[in-house]
C-alpha cells in the first residue's frame, strides 16, 4: 500500500508525498499542489497546517505531553533551571558543567544596558504598557549592536546575541517596572542566579536589598521553565515569519512579543486576575460567570481556559498548580482569588459545555496567582512570559535560518468584487 495521499478534484488525480514524524504524526506535503493543480489549501487560524518540521519542542495536545528536545516538561521542572533548560532548546542537548558554565558566563555579562537607554525609559509615560516597553527597547537593542544586525545563526557573534537578547531582557523588563513606579534603575547583580537576579534589579531599593527567598526564586525559575518553549504557537510562528524576510534576531523577537501580548495567547494570564478580582469585589456566583462564559451572545470567555492545542490537559498548569500553595506559604499568603479559581476550575470540570469541548485550564489559569503572590504587578505577567519564552523564539529562529527556509507568504482564496471600472467622485 503506498504511503502517499491523494487528492482528486475535476476529474483528476494528484498523489501527494507524506513525510512521518519522529513520533508518528503524518503530514501531508502540499508544496507542489498549487504547481501541479493550481489549486491552494484554506486553513484560517492554521489549525491543520504544519507550517515546519521541528527538532525543537513536542506536543502531544490529546495526551497532555509537553518535551523539549524530547525531555519531559515534568523531569526538567523537577530536576532542571531555566538556564540549563534555555541551553538544551537553544543546543539540542543538556549542557556539560563546562557549556553551561560558558553559557551562564556569557548571559551573566550582558546583563547590563547601556547607559543611554535611561533617556528611552524616562520618555514613555510612567502609566506605558510594559509590553509596549519591552517590544521597543528590544527592537532599540538593535541600535545599539549594529555590527550584530545579521542573519548569522552560528559561531560567537551569533551566541553574542543570544547572550545579549536572553540577558538583557530580563534588565529592561524590570528597568521598565522601575520606571513606571518611579523608581530609579538597579543595576545587576552577577553573583545571584538568572532568576534571582531578576527579582533583586525588581525589587531590591538602593537602601535595602532584596531578600530573596528560595522558594520563590525557585517559583520564578520554574514559571521560566514552562514557558520556555512551545512550538509553533501564535509568537513562536511570528518570530519565524518576521525572521524568514530574513530579519534581525532583534527585531524578530521584538514582533513575537507583540503577537504575545493578546488575551488569547500571553495576555491571559492578566486576564485570568481580571476574571478573579471582578467575581471576588463583586460578589458574583461562580455558575452566573460560567453560564455567561457559556452564552454564545455575551463575549465573556472564561480565560486561562481551553488551548487550541491541549484537548486533555495543559501539563504545565498541572505543575503550575501545584507550586501555588508551596509559594503562598513561603510567603505566608492566603490569597482568596486562589480559592476562587480553584472552585472556578472544579464547577467548569463538572460542566458539559466545558467536558464536551474538551476545555482544561492552560498554563495561564494558575501562573497569575503565583506572580501576584511574588509581588509581580499584573501588568508585568505578560512580560515574564516573554522573559521565558526567549530561549523558544531564538531557538525556532534559528532552525527556520538553519533549514533555509523560504520568505514565509501564505496565499488567499480571494471573495472580493470582480473588475469593475473607476468613476469620478462628481459622479458617485
Ligand atoms: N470559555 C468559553 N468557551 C470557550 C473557551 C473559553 N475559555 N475556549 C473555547 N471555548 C469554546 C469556543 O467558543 C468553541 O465553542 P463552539 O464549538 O460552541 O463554537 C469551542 O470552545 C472550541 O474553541 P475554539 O474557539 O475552536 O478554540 P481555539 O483553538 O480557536 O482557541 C483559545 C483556543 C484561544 C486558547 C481559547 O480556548 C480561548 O480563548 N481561551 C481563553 C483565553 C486563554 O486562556 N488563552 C491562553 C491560551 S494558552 C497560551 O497562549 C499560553
């Protein structure tokens, strides 16, 4: 029996090749239909479509399996940090102690921005979304790195950027916090780790320093962890396609973090805060908000909820959740939002609106409640998921580079008006 798929369509038929997955997933390889047929496939939202093949991340959405570079979300969240976890997406496999000493090295010196970019953080309004700050400043990298405004994928200039991109982030994310509460910058710290080096430039006052407690930076690593990669989500394909017109690594990430922005994709986890605090301050019934999220004529959704891949579970919010508790005791927290969500999940579960569409929490349900209990502003929760991401973008980026990848141009069926002559305005 061939393996091969065919499509038949007026009268004639096109076989098409197959190509298998390193775990069975069968795509059908389209890239000469429109040649041989003229005709092209339609796939809005890009549901059906591999747009790549990918060595990096696997999903296995039916049953809640998540792997980096075929590493378990589960084993690297028990037994890993984001900096060995950022070196096994970006290299393909887990460091020695010397690669990722080299590694750690090289992030720790680029921590610093340069001193002219405070004139950049103190012209936006101290009200300025976060992300906005974040996508500007690291397109403005590029003003500052014009030598590094290439396409080189590997070799020290291409890890130079790395460096720079996966370090300074983190620096502008919590410089742009900073600034928006009127506080001056924080230099780094480089004797503290990735994690706890990012809450001390947040959180440490030139008069006070930081305290930082071990769960908690634990708590920030492990969130970096679990958003570290995600294979071709709604950012990670922005990246690859703002790179494939072959675009700075800069600029490319600088997009990604627009595309994460929205409710839908990175934006939720604010949302779900949002979603919590208006049932608490106002008092409305868990089944009201469901049977709203339910209704088809109001547009309530009920957010941290559902994933276009995940139709069993999200198996980072499973991890996420049960963090939550160990932290808000560190931190001796009682929190009534996390009561909330945990009574909001168990009503959805029980639900047949929610069972039937398979919709689970995602990783956006639970990660709110842990940075607000950190002190994270919610403004800021956005961000920190692109501070974890980076390592996903650069890493996709690259194999988009590596594969030589053409410019990234979907086409359209096209529904609009046939030829039609122009007339003058005087006689419209
Ligand atoms: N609340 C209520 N209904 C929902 C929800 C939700 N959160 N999510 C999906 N549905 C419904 C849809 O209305 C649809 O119903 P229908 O079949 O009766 O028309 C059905 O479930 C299937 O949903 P789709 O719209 O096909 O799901 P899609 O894959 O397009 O969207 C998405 C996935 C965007 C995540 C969606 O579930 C959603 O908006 N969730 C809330 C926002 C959110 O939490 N986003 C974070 C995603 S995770 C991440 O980006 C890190």
């Amino acid at each position: 029996m061939s393996e091969n798929a065919f499509i038949e369509y007026d009268g004639k038929r096109q076989e098409l090749e197959t190509m298998i997955g390193s775990e069975n997933e069968v795509g059908v390889d389209i890239t000469q239909l429109r040649a041989k047929t003229g005709m092209i496939t339609l796939d809005p939202g890009y549901g059906n479509t591999g747009s790549c093949t990918s060595d990096i991340t696997y999903i296995d959405g039916d049953k809640g399996i998540l792997r980096y570079r075929g590493y378990s979300i589960e084993e690297l969240a028990q037994k890993s940090t984001f900096m060995e976890s950022a070196f096994l997406i970006l290299n393909g496999h887990l460091p020695s102690q010397s690669e990722l000493d080299v590694f750690e090295r090289g992030i720790s010196a680029e921590a610093g921005l340069h001193h002219s970019m405070n004139s950049h953080f103190d012209g936006f309004p101290a009200d300025a979304p976060p992300m906005a700050i974040l996508s500007s400043m690291l397109n403005t990298l590029a003003c500052y790195n014009t030598e590094l405004l290439t396409t080189e994928h590997e070799g020290e200039a291409f890890d130079l950027v790395v460096s720079k991109i996966i370090s300074k982030v983190r620096t502008i994310a919590a410089w742009s916090y900073r600034t928006s509460v009127g506080q001056a910058y924080m230099p780094p710290n480089p004797k503290l780790s990735y994690s706890g080096n990012f809450l001390h430039m947040m959180f440490s006052k030139p008069f006070e320093e930081y305290k930082i407690i071990p769960e908690v930076e634990a708590a920030i690593d492990l969130f970096f962890i679990l958003h570290a990669d995600h294979e071709q989500n709604c950012s990670t394909s922005t990246v690859r396609m703002v790179g494939s017109s072959r675009a700075n690594l800069f600029s490319s990430v600088a997009a990604g973090v627009g595309a994460l922005w929205g409710p839908l994709h990175g934006g939720a986890n604010a949302a779900v805060i949002d979603m919590l605090e208006d049932i608490h301050s106002n008092g409305i019934a868990l089944s009201d908000y469901v049977d709203a999220a339910k209704d088809k004529n109001n547009d309530t959704k009920l957010m941290g909820f559902g994933h276009r891949v995940y139709k069993s579970f999200d198996p980072r919010a499973k991890i996420l959740k049960g963090h939550v508790d160990r932290v808000l005791e560190a931190l001796d927290i009682d929190d009534p939002l996390l009561d909330i969500a945990k009574e909001l999940e168990q009503v959805a579960l029980n639900d047949e609106y929610f069972v039937s569409r398979n919709l689970y929490p995602n990783v956006d349900f639970y990660s709110g409640i842990l940075l607000r209990a950190i002190g994270i502003p919610v403004n800021m929760f956005t961000v920190m998921f692109a501070i974890g991401r980076m390592p996903g973008w650069i890493s996709n980026w690259r194999e988009m580079l590596s594969q030589n990848q053409r410019i990234c141009r979907p086409r359209q069926v096209y529904t609009g008006e046939n030829l039609r002559s122009y007339t003058p305005v005087s006689e419209r």
